[in-house]
C-alpha cells in the first residue's frame, strides 16, 4: 500500500523561481510538482535532479517529489532513497521526514516511521499531518 504525500510539494514552479533566464524546463518544474501520471513526475522530477541549476532546497524537492512518484507505483524502496537523498542534502527539510515516515509505516515499519514523524515535528512543531500520522503509527504499535 502506498503512502500519498500528494500536495504537500505541487506548488513547485513557484518554488524553482522560475523567470526568462532560469535553464531549467517550466513543464518539468511542473510536472515533477503536480503532475497526476506518477511516470510523468518521475520523468520531470529526474530532469530536475539531473540539471545543475537545481541544487539545495530545490533538489531536496524534487527528490521528494519523485520518491512520493515511486511509493504511489509501489517502488518503496526507490522511494525510501530519494527521501534519503532529500534529507542528506537538506536535514531541515521537515517535509522529507514526514513522506519518509508515511513510506515506512506502509511498509509496516512503524517504530521508523514514528522517529520520522517526531523529527518533522521537531522541525516544525506545527506540522499537524505528521502528529496525526505518529499518533496512527503509535496505535498501530500498541495493537
């Protein structure tokens, strides 16, 4: 069962800044945000990965944008690398943590997930999907 982080990065032409000299492609900025076709994101998001304008924070969401792509087909474990790749090049990237964990606890790992979700929240104490998906994966451990 896949995990969705779906939404959480769609915005993410506004995130690139894209303007007249940016040499990264619009529609790949687009499609790796929002695109619904997870090979289509793939695709884009790679495009992304790949250009060497796109570094930092841009790079840690596109990874995360493709691993979502990934877990949606059922590759967890392609998954699971770029959200680990995410959060090498970004470890203040509380959203990285919180689709790591929703891939952990579909797998069933929930004591993962649940040290994933408590790290987003460190980051970002506010970050009510990642308490409501520790508080499911802590019921999933009880029971």
């Amino acid at each position: 069962m896949a995990s969705s982080c779906k939404g959480l990065l769609g915005l993410l032409a506004l995130a690139f800044g894209l303007s007249g000299c940016n040499l990264v492609g619009a529609s790949d900025s687009v499609n790796c945000g929002g695109a619904s076709d997870p090979d289509v994101r793939i695709s884009s998001c790679t495009a992304l990965i790949q250009s060497p304008f796109v570094t930092g924070r841009r790079a840690a969401v596109a990874y995360v944008n493709r691993g979502e792509a990934y877990d949606r087909e059922g590759q967890q474990n392609l998954a699971l690398q770029d959200f680990d790749k995410a959060i090498t090049i970004d470890p203040d990237f509380s959203d990285a943590y919180y689709c790591r964990g929703l891939s952990y606890s579909s797998e069933g790992r929930n004591a993962l997930a649940i040290q994933d979700f408590d790290k987003a929240l460190q980051l970002n104490p506010n970050y009510l999907l990642a308490k409501n998906a520790r508080d499911a994966a802590r019921a999933r451990i009880s029971h």
